[in-house]
C-alpha cells in the first residue's frame, strides 16, 4: 500500500485506546513488501517499527525526546521508534505518521524518511523561534519608550498609556497624541506596517513613528531579561499595583521570555522619532472603495533612511535608552 498516513489511526482513536489500556498493532506495508512498517499502540504509547533491510543503517535521532534502537519484533530485526515524553504522545503521534507517510508513499530509505521529517520539524520549530525573537525585539523597544514615558510622566501614565501588548490601535497613546514604535535589528532602518490603519491617527490625535535600531552589544549589551527585571525592580518601588500591571502587560505581550533567548542588545544609533504624516505610506485613501471593500489584509515596508526627524516630538529622542 501506498498510503501510510491514512493507515495510521487518527489521534482520536488512539487516545480510545490508550485511555482504556487496549493495544494494536496496524501493519503498514502491502503484505510481502519491504521494508515491513509496522504502527502499535502498547504499554509504552505508540511506536514505530520500521524493518531494518540488508543491514540498513539505524538512523541518529538529534532530538532526546526521540529514541531510535535496533529490537528484534516480527521475527525481524527493525529500528523501533518511540519517544520518552508522554506528555508529547499527541505530536509523536503525528510525527512518526509522516515517517510512514515518507516510507510508503514517497518510498524513501529509513535514513532519509527520518531525516527528513526530523529536519522539516526543525525548520517549523526555527520559525517559531524566529517569530519569539521578532517579537522579543519588538518587546523590546517598547520598553526603550516606556522606560522614558515612566521618567516625564510616571509609572501610572506611562502604564495607561502603553497598549502594545493588549493589540491596542497604536502602542502608545498618552491623551491627543499616538505612537508607534517599530524596532529592528537589521542594518537598514526598514520597518513592517501591518495593515492599512497603523499609520493612520485617531480623529482628534496626531501620530509618532519611534524607529529603534539594535545591534548585538557582547558582554556590553542588555538582554530582554535584564531590561525585563530593571524595569520590574522600578515598578515594585512604586506600588504593588502599578508592579502587577506591568506584569499582565508582560504576560500579554505574546513573548516567550522562557525561550532561553539571551541575545545582548544595544542601540545601532540615536532612534528616529518622525512624525506620522510624514511616512510613505499605504492608506485607504489609496484605495476606492471596490478595492478597499475586497483586500482583506495589507503588509508592506518602509526605509525610513533620510526621513526628517520630527522638531517637536512627544519623546525626547536622548531619553530613548534600553532599559
């Protein structure tokens, strides 16, 4: 058979059987065929057996959670795959599905069936990883603005003002005016817009670009982390209020700060603070209304290399400092 994937039980029901104690072995090759691949559900979870033809070599999982042995099982010698997490039995589950699928539809070698699969898992895994990151250097350029809002207005303002983490119109709004803090830490100074209303200021209120730079600082540098915890220590010197508000932002910020992501940043160079209208930008104006009414979402970059710095900006651009 051709098809391993629709062999394999769907998690539903291997979940049926696990709960109650029942075991099954689902035999995934066409009868005579080789290599003979083989599904279970047993005392251990769920398994993968993959016979091992003419000597083949066992492959070396990279990854703890994921044991690869040579065992002797239907009068053969076969590499079994099972995982020593149980609480990951779900993913295992749909991890060594596409092993099988790999094996049988695609008719790759064990190695490479693996290998493959392990290394498409990774890449999704580093995207993952890369989105945390993004959104730890965004973090922290957020806290920059924050850290100098908190030294010209306080920590109670400063908090009200800061809306980033809860997916607020723009990240800062403190009474009439609005800013938008974009960070990189590319060498360009080219930012993400995302949608045709983040540059675009309230009815009544003006609007502000902060556009941060970081670059790795070395042991000179700050990590997430560090400005997290000086922040934090500042907070807690005000009240337990304003420290516990702080706090849920944090928890709502979306940054993984568990990673063990200890990147060390310090600013490319003084940030740029530019005023909104004056920002090449994409807005519904642009657009007439067929067009508007049919795109659903819009995502472009801006160089903001050579704008003018805003003469009255709301922050003062020697204040912005990693906290």
């Amino acid at each position: 058979m051709d098809d391993g994937l629709s062999l394999v039980l769907s998690w539903s029901d291997v979940d049926y059987y696990l709960s109650r104690g029942e075991a099954a072995s689902i035999v995934l090759s066409s009868p005579g065929s080789s290599p003979l691949v083989v599904y279970e559900i047993n005392g251990d979870g769920v398994v993968l057996f993959v016979e091992l033809v003419n000597r083949a070599a066992l492959p070396r999982s990279p990854l703890p959670a994921v044991v690869v042995d040579r065992v002797s099982h239907h009068g053969t010698t076969m590499a079994r795959i099972r995982t020593t997490r149980p609480e990951l039995m779900r993913d295992f589950h749909d991890l060594i599905a596409a092993i099988a699928d790999r094996l049988l539809r695609d008719h790759h070698t064990l190695s490479t069936a693996f290998g493959e699969t392990i290394q498409s898992w990774s890449a999704l895994l580093d995207r993952g990883r890369l989105a945390n990151r993004q959104r730890s250097i965004g973090l922290l350029g957020e806290l920059t603005v924050l850290r100098s809002l908190v030294g010209t207005h306080g920590w109670d303002e400063a908090l009200r003002a800061w809306g980033g983490p809860f997916d607020e119109e723009h990240d800062f709004v403190l009474g009439a005016v609005g800013i938008e803090v974009k960070t990189t830490a590319a060498e360009a100074r080219r930012h993400t817009i995302n949608g045709l209303d983040q540059l675009t200021p309230a009815v009544g209120q003006s609007l502000w670009v902060v556009s941060v730079q970081l670059t790795r600082g070395g042991p000179g540098g700050r990590t997430l982390g560090e400005a997290v915890e000086a922040l934090t220590q500042s907070a807690s010197t005000e009240n337990a209020s304003v420290q516990s508000r702080f706090e849920q932002a944090l928890a709502a910020s979306k940054v993984d700060r568990e990673s063990g992501d200890e990147d060390r940043w310090i600013l490319r160079n003084e940030p740029l603070i530019v005023a909104a209208a004056d920002v090449p930008r994409i807005s519904v104006e642009h657009l007439d209304s067929d067009a508007h009414a049919r795109i659903s979402a819009v995502r472009y970059d801006i160089d903001f290399a050579g704008l003018p710095p805003a003469a009255d900006p709301p922050v003062d651009p020697v204040s912005l400092r990693l906290p």
